[in-house]
C-alpha cells in the first residue's frame, strides 16, 4: 500500500534540516533537504518494522490527495 504524506522541511540555520511528518509522528535530519527527506523515510520505515503498519499510519487515509495551503497576509 502507498500512503501520501505531508512533511514539513525547516531550514536549521545553518546545521542542515528537518523533514518532519506529524501524521505519523516522526521528524529526521539532514545536510540537506533531500536527505533530510530520505531520513524520514528510513525513520518511518523503522517505526514500522517496530511498531506495524496499522499503529504507524492509524491517522492517515490511504489515498488522500496532499495539497497545499498557501496563506496571503
């Protein structure tokens, strides 16, 4: 099954990223964004083997269309 996750990547001032998915709990860092991203990942897939689909993804639909928000102030 494939789920669809949004993630958050913040810059960490100069001591790389984060990439975090509160979806599922899980935040990872990196050099830069893609492997802060691809940390993520390993994380979540980690979770998984220790905790099992079902626990890990309970708060997320499979199939959900990720979208963003972008708010004019």
């Amino acid at each position: 099954m494939t789920y669809r996750l949004p993630i958050t990547i913040v810059s960490l001032d100069g001591e790389g990223f984060m990439a975090r998915c509160e979806d599922v709990r899980a935040t990872a860092t990196g050099n830069n964004p893609e492997e802060a991203i691809e940390n993520l990942r390993e994380a979540i897939m980690e979770m998984v083997d220790e905790f099992g689909a079902p626990a890990v993804f309970q708060d997320v639909r499979p199939g959900a269309e990720v979208r963003v928000l972008e708010v004019a102030l």
